[in-house]
C-alpha cells in the first residue's frame, strides 16, 4: 500500500488538516513523487507534493534546497517589483516541523537515510506529459522563456552545481567510452551499431561544450530539465503558470533549454516509445515553441545565441539517448525503469528521433532565422 511508503514522513512536514489520501505521480525519472490530500478544518481539500530525493543523482540534498529556495526568491522577488501575484506562480516549499535532521529546514531525512521534502500542489493545473492541442507547446515556450528571462541576472557563483557537469556532453561521452569498456552488466556485445551511433555524432554532441568555452555562447543561469511536464498549465486559461523541479537550476546554456523542450514535446511518439516507425516531429509544436519561446527571451540572449537555438535541440536529444544507453551499459543505476530493457528502449527510440531532427534541421534554423529577423 502506498501509505506505508510515506506514512512514517508526513508528520514530519507542516501540512495543514487531516491527511486524507495519497497517489503516486509516476512521470518522473529520478525521485520518488506522491501528491497528498489533506481537509483543512473548514472543510476545504489542499493538496501537496511530497518527494523522496534520489540521492544517487543529487549526492547533496541540503545544498540542492539551497540552491532552489534562492532561486524561488529571486524570482519571486522579481515578480513583486512587476505587480505580479506568486501565488501559483512560484513553487512553495513546506517547512519540516522542529525537529530537525538536517541542515535545512525544508528537509526530513528518515531513518533510512532518506530524504523528503514536500510543496503545495498548484490546484487547478495540470503538467502535461504529451500536448493535446497545439497552443499549450505556444504557452510552455513562454513559460520556459519568462523563466530564463526570470534568471537572466541571477548571480550564478551563488549556486551549487547539483549534478556537476551535467550538461558537459564532452565528459559525458568520456563516461560512455568508459562504460562500454567496463561492460559492468555484460550488455554490449550486441550493441555494436547503437555504440557507432555515438562515435559518428561525437564531434556534434561537443559543440555547445566547445562554444561555451571559447566565449561564443554565454554562460547562464538555465533549468536544465525542460520537459513539457515540468510547466505548469492553468486548467481555466490554458496559459503557463509555473515552471516546475527546480533541481538542476544551474550554470548552462539557453540552447539546451529550448532544446529539451522540443526534443520533449514536439516528437509525435513517447520518449520511451518502443515502435520505432511511429517516431517523428511535429513541425507544427516546434514552430509553435519556438515562437512562445523567443516572444519572451528575444530582447535577453544575444542574436548568435538565438540562431543557433535548433543546435540545442540535436545536442540534448543526442545527449539523452547516450545517458538512456550509458545507463542500460552500466544494468539500470540511474534512471527508474519499469522493464528490464526499458533504458535501452529509451535510448533506441531518442536515437530515431534524432535522426529525424536532422533530417528537419535546416528547415529548423531557416524558421529560426526568420523570425529573429522579423523582431
Ligand atoms: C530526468 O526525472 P525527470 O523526468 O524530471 C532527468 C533529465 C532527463 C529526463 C528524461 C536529474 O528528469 O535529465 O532529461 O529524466 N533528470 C535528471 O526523461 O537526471
Ligand atoms: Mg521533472
């Protein structure tokens, strides 16, 4: 039953009334999540989120509390000088009651060793894990582009690097050589022409590492984890609300931001889909990203940086479906998996999708183009 699972954590965590109910919310790769109901004494239902972090992926949960509540600040702080409410705008943390286990007062560390912390859930509204009619990836791009624009003067030497290197594909595929080589799992044997795949694109994938070194693309404050699922949609106006999991908020590049969006949300199958013909891209959702996207950061990144955005797209995807096979190399340490092949399914099906964003990618920076033009 799910309620053993959590029953030993929630009161720890200043919920207001009478727990109710639980579900687990499944969509996430990496840290437990269940959305508790409470009753308030007046009779009115509140929701929260409570999650177990993953401590394999973030080795340091006090210091990722910090980073986020600073990041949560700033932006709220922001807000208020633009007259605009948080309330729903801004994820909201709950404090752990007194009796303290770790350094931040927004964590519970249990017997085991594990951490929790919980959030309100923002009611009425819905994070999407696949668009249902084509203006919500118009609407996401403007979530994710307000909240790049949101950190533009955020002082980065604030923030601790959660998952350091995350986005550094060059290291990245220095792990996967070494991966290979180790064969820790003894999977790949048969994985000759995945691992080609790889080799051929090495040059590609290194590109937004090499530009951010010579100076060509600016370093900045980014989200780093842009799926469509990580925004909040409103239920009654359709419009963004809150961007959402603010963990790998770190040093990086807008490139990969827009990028995983569209890596995400505009492929017509499931990250993880099996059937490999049903694997495209929507032009449709990419334009329309692409436009929500740039309408808010356009007057904010520098006109090179906005050209080369469909750069980001081919580089995040070839990066992801090499963490999916890196990870299947090494028998499942990082990423849930619910079947024994799953990061392997994952990783074939991320690389059809980046084949077919190449075969889309000058038409991609061509549309790019344009409408930087046009502004
Ligand atoms: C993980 O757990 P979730 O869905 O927010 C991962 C991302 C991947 C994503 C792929 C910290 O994100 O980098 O792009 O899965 N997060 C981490 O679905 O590794
Ligand atoms: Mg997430």
């Amino acid at each position: 039953m799910l309620y053993n699972n959590i029953k030993h954590v929630i009161n720890h965590f200043r919920f207001e009334g009478e727990y109710e109910d639980v579900e687990e919310l499944l969509s996430g790769n990496i840290n437990s999540t269940y959305r508790l109901t409470y009753r308030r004494p007046d009779g009115k239902k509140v929701k929260y989120v409570l999650q177990k972090i993953n401590t394999v992926a973030f080795r340091q949960p006090d210091e990722l509390m910090k980073n986020v509540q600073l990041v949560i600040d700033h932006i709220t702080a922001a807000m208020a000088r633009a007259h605009i409410d948080p309330s729903r705008r801004i994820l909201e943390f709950i404090p752990t009651t007194g009796y303290q286990t770790t350094d931040s007062p927004l964590l519970y560390r249990d017997d085991h060793n594990d951490f929790w912390r919980a959030d309100v859930f923002i009611d009425k509204a819905t994070a999407y894990d696949q668009i249902t009619e084509p203006h919500m990836f118009y609407e996401a791009g403007r979530g994710f582009g307000e909240f790049q624009k949101y950190l533009s003067d955020f002082p980065a030497d604030k923030l601790v690097e959660t998952i350091p290197d995350f986005h550094n594909t060059k290291k990245r595929f220095y792990k996967f050589v070494a991966s290979v080589s180790a064969d820790s799992a003894g999977r790949a044997g048969e994985l000759e022409k995945e691992i080609d795949f790889f080799f051929d694109r090495r040059k590609m994938m290194s590109s937004i590492v090499d530009l951010l070194d010579e100076g060509k693309l600016p370093l900045r404050v980014t989200h780093n984890d842009t799926k469509l699922n990580n925004v909040m949609i409103d239920d009654d106006t359709g419009e963004a609300l809150c961007v959402i999991d603010l963990d790998t908020v770190m040093p990086g590049s807008s490139l990969y931001d827009y990028g995983d969006a569209i890596r995400y949300g505009a492929s017509t199958a499931a990250e993880d889909e099996p059937d490999l013909s049903k694997i495209g891209v929507d032009m449709e959702l990419f334009r329309q990203f692409t436009d929500g996207f740039i309408s808010e950061v356009k007057d904010d990144l520098t006109r090179d940086e906005l050209l080369m955005l469909p750069l980001g797209i081919k580089v995040i995807n070839c990066e992801l479906a090499m963490r999916f096979l890196t990870d299947y190399l090494d028998g499942d340490v990082y990423f849930k998996v619910n079947r024994p092949q799953h990061n392997l399914i994952r990783a074939r099906a991320q690389m059809r999708l980046l084949e077919c964003f190449e075969e889309k990618y000058d038409e991609m920076c061509d549309y790019v183009g344009k409408l930087v033009d046009k502004e």
